[in-house]
C-alpha cells in the first residue's frame, strides 16, 4: 500500500475565510493604466449561452461558429458624489459635488454645495472620486451603491470638472479594454461543515467520534489547534477576484432586447445598458460587482477573438 501522503484539503491562500467587511471590494488604483474612468459598479443579471464566431488566429475552431457560457451584467449610469485630493497617500482635501435626492438614501449631504474651482487646493498628487451608482434606472433596487475609484487622464482636474453634475456612461468606461477583473462577493452559504467547506472525505461508518469531520485536530504538541485545521466555519459571502474575462458584447436595451419573454430569472428585466462578458462570476443575481480594466492580462486571453453573434437565453 502506497503511503497515505497527499496535500492537504483547503486552500490558505484564502485565509482567513470571514465574510467581506464590505459588499464592494477596494481597489489598489495604483496597478491600474486605463485611460479614463478605472472603474464601474455593474449589477449581475444571470448566466446564458452565446454565440460566437471564433476569429482567433492558429485556432482549431477559427472561422466557426461555437456556443459560450456567458454572463449577463447591467450598467446603470454613476454619478460623482465627491472629488479627493490625495497627497503624500492621504486624502488631503474632498469636495463634495453632489446632493441629489439617490445619494440622500444612503449618505448626509449638505443642502448647499460649495464652488468646485474656488475649493480646489493648490498643492496635490493624485485625484480619485467617490461616485456612486443609479440603480433607479434598473429593477434591482433604489439604494446606490458607493466606490472610490481612480482615473487617467492627461489633464485629471479638466476631465473632473467636465463629469461633474453629469452622468458617466459605460462607453466612459470601456474604451479599447477587451480584458476585465471582476471584483465581488461570492454568495453566502453561512455555517457549514468541514465537509462541505474544505472537501473532506467521510470516514467509515463505524467511526466513534463523527464521520462528517476531521480524523485528528493535530499532534499532542503543541497544545492548540492550528487554524490550518478544516473545521466548521463561514463559508460563503467571501471578497474574491475574477482575473481577465474577455467581453463578449456591449449594447443598450433600447437598441436590442435581449430580454426573454418571461425576463430573467430572480431578476426580471434589463432596462438600461448591459454587457456580456465570457465565463462565470461570483455573486448572485442582482448583486453589485465592480469591474475594472485587466492589469496582469495573460498571452492566452489576450489573443482570443471573438465576433458575437446572438444570445441564447
């Protein structure tokens, strides 16, 4: 018999498994080189099948039609709520710009705004905003969801000034990128077993101390239970990221319906702008996600090439 020696089960890498502090995940800005706006807060509609032409070039289905797992998210327009000046890594200064009646639901805010020019401080390094979205023009909810993000731009304080009061579109957003980081919250399960939660194997059945658990907690000494141990815990509701997800499609419900007759399950129908993205990604339905441009984009991804061709839902 050959020595029962393997790896362990469960993964430290994701260590330790908590739920998020925040429904949003923050952002390290910094990695990231797109022009324009670095950031968007979409909501998850579902999963479907889509049909694509494959154009990648060396591809044994180059020139042929093939069918896609997708996934379906909705782009509500985002406002900004407040500009921050950063310097030496802290926020030096933030004017507020907004006080409409969507950010009240979540957020004081002075009834009075001041003069954006005349609050501009002389001295700083870096502008990021705190913008929010406008779940109002979909289904899901009134409540707006909230996010820094940072932006490139050659001059930042006259692309600032020339979004303030206004809305950003997704074409502000996606530019050239066709690679996407997804950064969300994956669904929660709560409580659940070793079993479950790391992948064990249940021992025999005539095992005395419980069959849904761990054989040993660990040695004699030292006397404590490591937290490597696979025990019962939180499993779900975890921060995670979803690197390079190539875009399938972009478009506005008004120009194309893809909505199926009965709408999309437990989440009825997309009433503003929508984009497809290749694969899978964490989170229920009507969850906010935020994606930004891929700043580690693999040679792989990065050569496929897809024309999209229709939606099966």
């Amino acid at each position: 018999m050959a020595p029962p020696v393997r790896p362990r089960w469960g993964s430290l890498q994701f260590y330790p498994r908590k739920k998020a502090a925040k429904k949003i995940p923050s952002v390290n800005w910094d990695m990231i080189n797109s022009e324009g706006v670095q950031g968007f807060i979409f909501y998850k509609v579902g999963m479907a099948s889509a049909v694509v032409k494959d154009n990648t070039p060396d591809s044994m289905t180059k020139g042929k039609k093939k069918i896609t797992p997708v996934t379906i998210l909705e782009a509500p327009n985002m406002k900004i709520f407040s500009v921050r000046f950063y310097k030496n890594n802290q926020v030096a200064k933030e004017i507020v710009v907004s006080n409409d009646k969507d950010i009240k639901r979540v957020l004081k805010v002075p009834k009075k705004l001041k003069n954006f020019d005349a609050e501009v401080p002389k001295d700083f390094e870096n502008i990021r905003l705190l913008v929010y979205s406008l779940p109002s023009q979909t289904g899901v909810k009134k409540t707006p969801d909230l996010i820094e993000v940072g932006i490139n731009a050659p001059n930042k304080l006259d692309y600032v000034r020339s979004f303030i009061g206004k809305e950003i579109f997704l074409s502000d957003f996606v530019n050239k990128t066709e690679l996407f980081d997804v950064r969300g919250v994956t669904k929660g399960k709560g409580t659940q077993g070793p079993v479950k939660r790391f992948g064990l194997s249940l021992k025999q059945h005539k095992t005395e101390k419980g069959v849904r658990r761990p054989g040993s907690l660990g040695p004699w000494h030292p006397a404590r239970v490591t937290f490597r141990t696979p025990m019962m815990g939180q499993m779900g509701l975890f921060s995670r990221i979803n690197y390079n997800h190539r875009l399938i499609s972009i478009g506005k419900i008004s120009e194309k319906n893809i909505n199926p007759t009965s709408g999309f399950n437990h989440y009825g129908n997309i009433k503003s702008t929508y984009l497809i993205l290749e694969g899978s990604v964490q989170g229920p339905a009507k969850r906010a996600i935020l994606l930004t441009p891929s700043f580690r984009p693999t040679k792989k991804q990065a050569k496929k090439k897809y024309e999209f061709q229709e939606l099966l839902t």
